[in-house]
C-alpha cells in the first residue's frame, strides 16, 4: 500500500517548465457589430498550445438605444453567449467543431454539466443561473450584476462552456493553425431581459481577444514531443460534439411527432436534451435563459425501434409529478462524465421554474442500432393543447473523430 512506503519522495512534476497565456484578436478588431465574422486566427508554428483551457476575453457597454445607462435593462443569465449566433473551431482550415444558437445551447448544456460551486466561479464569465437571488443581496445594485453604473461589462469565458471540443479534448495541439470564428447576432434583444418595453438594448462590444496557453515542456518533453511530431504519425482526436435542432412553432395539439434527424453510425446520439419556450424568443420582456414546461405529460425518443425510457413518465407539473424527469436531469453528470457523485446544479423547485429539462440517456445502445444510419424521432404528450407560440429544442450530444498530422498539416474526419 501506498501509505507503507516510507522511503517514498513527493512528486513534483517537472514536465511543463513555462505555462504561459498570450493574446490573439480578431483580423479586424473594431468589426464586433452586428452580423459580423469574427476571426481570430493562431499562427501555424512550433509552438505547442492547450485550447481546451483557452478561453474568450470580452469587454463591452450595456446601453440604451439612445445611448444612455438602461434603468430596466437586465443581462439575462450567460448573456454574452446570446451575442453570438455561431462559434466554430478549425485547424488548418477543416472545421473541427462548430455550434449554432451559441447561448441557448451552452445555457441547455451547462445547466446539466455545471454545479452550485462551479457557478460562483463562473459569474466572471456572466453565469448566473439564479440572478435574481443575487439581485436580493444588499451589496449588488439593484439591475447591476455583471455590469457596473455606468453600464460597462468584462468577462472571460472557458471555451469549454461553448463547444464540445474544449470541454473533451484535454490534450495539447502540435504545430497546427488553429482559428476560432465567431459570428455576432442580428440583435441583442435576447441577451437582456426587461420590465417593459420602454428601453431597448444597444450593446457595444469594444474588445475582443482569445486568450490561449502557451506551454514550453520540459527538455526531456520537448524531445519525444519532437519526435511525435517529425514520425508523419496521425493523433486523434475525439470528443462529444453538440448540435441542437429546432422545432419552432408547434401545432395545436396534445400529441406530437418530431422526426428530427437520420445519422451515421459514428455521430449517432449518446445524450439528447429536450426542452421548450414559451412565446420568449426576440421578446424583451421574456428571459431567454429559462425554459418552460409546457405541461409535459409523457415523452419517448426513439432510435430506430429503440425506445428511451422504456417506461411512461405520466408527469403532471401542476400537482408537481416530475420526480422521474427531475431524476433523469440530476444523473447527467454520472452518465456523461462518470462522476460517482451527481451535484445537480438546480433543486427540484428551480429545476421547475428555470429550467424544466428533458435529458434522454441513450449511451448504452444495442449493436443492432450501431450497425447503420440512426434514425431519431420523438413522441412527446402534453396535457393542455400546445400553441405556435411554442417551440421545441432537442440539443443531441454525439461523437465526432479526427485526426491531423504535425507534420504534413493534413487533418481528416472520420
């Protein structure tokens, strides 16, 4: 046993000798407006980088339309997210990973991943899941989290809060060109929230960098990196990527039939997260951030002939029957990262009023589903009639695998 070994001496590991951050901002710094691709490209050289701990640095001034410090106007929860409508990641000029509808899927998927303590850290990066209980507290100005007096806001956000690639792929990148693009929003309306309509949002990007580690190994780590590097030898790469379609306005109905998409073997669905709007989208008086029951009665994915869960789930949220739902959103973080402990981020009451997910564990399958195409349709069940004011989103967590040389700078999906 470890604890008998006396003669023993510390570990100190010695294999990083320099682990330093530097800066990299967009082709064109000033163009953070509307609409516009933002590119911020990393030199293809000798260096070697970690972009899974990289993260997005941006300064910014809530406004007014008419250019004054907003009274009402609120940053909803992970606010900055919602400026941007796509991110994507690429070496060497092959799309690597990419998100579409930037906020509301980091939103669904940190509500899952992230846990009570993990969120006081990551207030620096606008996460507030409960904002309004902070709003409560006597030393937070009324309407001011995340930005000060005068309307001014900086963050900094972990790349692995945004896509799927920086959150798996814990390992460093050799001597490939890395960009990272981000494409801004048409508006800002759903990054705010607001008690009437009086005030509309005008919010200033001023600056924008990605911050990206640097580390120099240790000589003896160099050496055989070096060698990786010079063998003509393909590295993997492998990780969860995640994609989310939508169904944008309902039909009016208690029942429903979501065919939403046919995939191949490797990209079929291991975790799938379902959940709906009420009438929020592009209104300022709505939260974004938060997500709505719809009186959900019962709902089965189906992949192929494979049903998941197995059995009726019979919710009723008006006399509060969501036990099971709220179990299946509690062992996400068990079954996604093989944690022995779930530390949900929500008890069963703000699971209810904020986020009111679906999560569908369907990472054990049968060989016969893993053998072709994977067709994914969803039966769901409500118990009042659904509206066109509704919409629906199924966020799919699946695999995705590369590979890239070093030296030849080819890289290739699988």
């Amino acid at each position: 046993m470890e604890i008998l070994h006396v003669t023993g001496q510390p570990f100190n590991d010695t294999s990083i000798q320099e682990y330093q951050f530097h800066s990299f901002l967009p082709y064109i710094p000033g163009k953070l407006s509307f609409n516009d691709e933002i590119k911020i490209s990393h030199p293809d050289s000798d260096s070697v980088t970690y972009p899974a701990n990289s993260y997005i640095y941006i300064e910014g001034k809530l406004l007014t339309h008419d250019n004054k410090v907003p009274t009402k106007l609120k940053f909803i929860n992970n606010a900055i997210a919602y400026l941007f409508r796509e991110i994507r990641f690429e070496l060497n000029g092959v799309v690597i990973d990419s998100v579409r509808d930037v906020g509301l899927v980091s939103s669904i998927k940190n509500y899952l991943s992230l846990n009570e303590n993990q969120s006081l850290q990551l207030q620096n990066a606008g996460w507030f899941p409960k904002r309004e209980r902070i709003e409560t507290n006597e030393e937070v100005p009324k309407n001011n989290v995340l930005v000060d007096s005068h309307g001014n806001f900086n963050v900094c956000i972990p790349l692995r809060l945004l896509l799927g690639f920086a959150e798996d792929y814990t390992k460093v990148i050799l001597n490939v060109k890395m960009e990272l693009i981000l494409i801004r929003s048409n508006d800002d309306i759903d990054a705010v929230v607001s008690e009437d309509e009086t005030e509309r949002p005008k919010i200033d990007i001023t600056k924008l960098s990605w911050e990206v580690p640097h580390i120099t190994p240790s000589i003896r780590e160099q050496l055989r990196l070096n060698k990786i590097a010079h063998s003509n030898q393909d590295l993997p790469i492998k990780f969860r990527s995640w994609q989310m379609i939508e169904y944008p306005a309902l039909n009016n109905s208690t029942r429903h039939t979501w065919s939403v998409r046919t995939s191949t073997k490797i990209e079929t669905p291991r975790h799938i997260i379902v959940a709906f709007q009420n009438n929020r989208k592009s209104k300022l008086t709505k939260d974004m951030s938060k997500f709505d029951h719809c009186t959900l009665k019962n709902i089965k994915v189906f992949l192929n002939s494979e049903r998941y869960p197995y059995t009726d789930l019979q919710l009723d949220f008006k006399t509060n029957r969501f036990a099971k739902l709220y179990e299946m959103f509690a062992n996400f973080q068990e079954s996604y990262y093989h944690m022995t402990l779930n530390q949900p981020i929500f008890n069963p009451y703000d699971f209810k009023i904020i986020a009111p997910l679906v999560h569908i564990d369907c990472s054990r399958q049968k060989e016969i589903i893993q053998g072709g195409s994977v067709m994914l349709r969803i039966e769901f069940e409500t118990d009042e009639p659904t509206t066109s004011d509704i919409s629906a989103y199924c966020l799919i967590l699946h695999e995705k695998e590369f590979t890239y040389n070093p030296l030849t700078k080819i890289v290739k999906q699988l």
